[in-house]
C-alpha cells in the first residue's frame, strides 16, 4: 500500500472535505476519491460518513488515525535517514512544545549543530502528548519540556533552566497587573499548579496560549501582562517598551530533556546532554 494513500486519509481527517485535501496535497480531488477508496477496499470497512456539506470518521477510520500517523511519520523518518549523504553519520530528531522553543531551543540548537558537524538534524516543535507518543512510537529521539515526562521506558533529566518575569507595558503593581490583559502561558504542569498557589484570588486572565512569543507581540501590541523569559524580555526592559511589575518575584523553571533508554542514537544524545548543561 502506497504511503501516499495513507497521508491522503490524514489530510482528509484533518480538513474534514475532500477539496480542501485535494489542494493541500497539490492533486485532483478525484485522486483524492480514488485514494480513500483504495484505504477502505484493502481494509474492508467504510473510514468516512459522507453528507452533503460534511465529512466525519467512522469508528474504524478514528482507529485508523494512530496507525496511519506512525506509518508516515515512520517512513518519512527511515527516507530521512537514507538521504543523508556519505559525509552525514547519523540523523537526530528533537523536538520540544512551543513555549520551550521561544524560551529556550532556539538560541540553542545553533550550538549544538555546530558541535556535531557530519550530523543532520530535525527540529520539531510538538505538545506534550505528541512528544510522548513519538518517543514511544521511535520517531523521535529527544524531547525537550518544563516538566518530565515520565513512562518507565523514557529518562528524564533536567539539562537546564530559565527564569520568568512578570512583566506589563506600563509601571504597575501586581494585583493590578493580573486583572488587567494578563496572558497567561503555559510553562508546564508544575507551573500551572505553582500558579494557582501564588495568584489564587486573580480573576480569568485575558488570555491563554501555549506560546511566550504570542503573549509578548500581543501585550507590545495591546498592551497587558504576562510571566515571559528574562531573555526574551530584556531588550525591551532596557528599552522601557515593558516594565517589571513592581512586588513580583522571578520564577525560575527547569527545562528537562527526554529520551529513550535504549535508544539507537544513546551516544550522541548523551553528547547533546552534555553540550546543553554547561
């Protein structure tokens, strides 16, 4: 069965209409048509409810989704690894949830690129669930979050961490501050617990999001406050775009890198382990 009719079902799940997943796969809509009937043929069951104006999963295409989401992304990952050249020796999969990246990652995958010439390297940015599921499924060899995650095939170790600052867009106080256009960020399980100890009597934030570059353009832009990375918010500290709100305290939270026990690739993550923690 080819690959592609699998990633035709996944692009049909996900939109939920055939002519939208038709454009984004760059093919005709018959082809579509054609390939979903092929899946439900070889399989011997009906994957979609057709109506007029909607599409819906039966039961057999919602436990289709798993297994066809592991092939693709199985194969995607074997093809990645057979196209390295000559001169690559291995190919590394990271990934981490959003607001891992804003904080952290990406001042760091530079450095660890550049420590491991002859390497090639894939960098994802995936919620919790998915960083678990793929570690699990082999798709991924290392997963960066603000809180372990925990399976008693997977080890977890704190490789660093940040420091948040509540900050706002004028000079003012905290309990002002949560109750004017605070935004709240998801910077992990403990965090949330934390949070609700340390503000229990603030009424609903703003806002949520799972990302600190979202709440910072939208505070810059219509002013509010949020907990956001000292390196993310000093230049505009120093600039007094923003201001640290006056009687709140740093947070300081541990990123913790995951992998696999018996992972293939065990020697280079421990070097990326290594390279990270300094």
């Amino acid at each position: 069965m080819d690959v592609k009719v699998f990633k035709t079902f996944l692009e049909v799940a996900k939109t939920r209409h055939f002519g939208r997943a038709a454009e984004n796969l760059y093919i005709t809509q018959a082809a579509v048509s054609a390939r979903i009937k092929q899946l439900e043929s070889f399989f011997g069951q009906p994957l979609f409810i057709r109506h007029r104006n909607s599409i819906k999963l039966t039961t057999s295409g919602e436990r289709l989704l798993t297994y066809a989401e592991t092939m693709v992304k199985t194969l995607e990952q074997a093809l990645n690894e057979l196209a390295l050249g000559d001169d690559k020796l291995l190919q590394l999969t990271m990934a981490g949830t959003p607001n891992i990246w804003d904080a952290y990652l990406q001042q760091r995958l530079g450095e660890v690129a550049e420590a491991f010439e002859g390497y090639g390297f894939q960098a994802e940015a995936l919620s919790r669930e998915q960083l678990s599921r793929n570690l699990s499924e082999r798709t991924l060899d290392m997963a960066f979050a603000f809180d372990p995650l925990k399976s008693d095939e997977l080890v977890s170790t704190q490789v660093s961490g940040i420091v948040l600052l509540l900050v706002a867009t004028r000079p003012t106080d905290v309990e002002t501050a949560l109750s004017q256009k605070y935004i709240y960020v998801d910077w992990g399980t403990r965090f949330a617990n934390e949070h609700v100890q340390r503000h229990s009597r603030m009424p609903a934030p703003y806002l949520r999001t799972s990302t600190g570059r979202i709440a910072l353009d939208f505070i810059l832009d219509k002013g509010g406050a949020a907990y956001l990375p000292a390196s993310m918010v000093n230049f505009y500290l120093e600039s007094e775009q923003l201001f640290r709100v006056e009687g709140s305290e740093p947070w300081h939270r541990p990123v913790y890198l995951t992998y696999r026990r018996d992972s293939a690739s065990l020697e280079a993550i421990t070097k990326v382990e290594a390279l990270i923690s300094r």
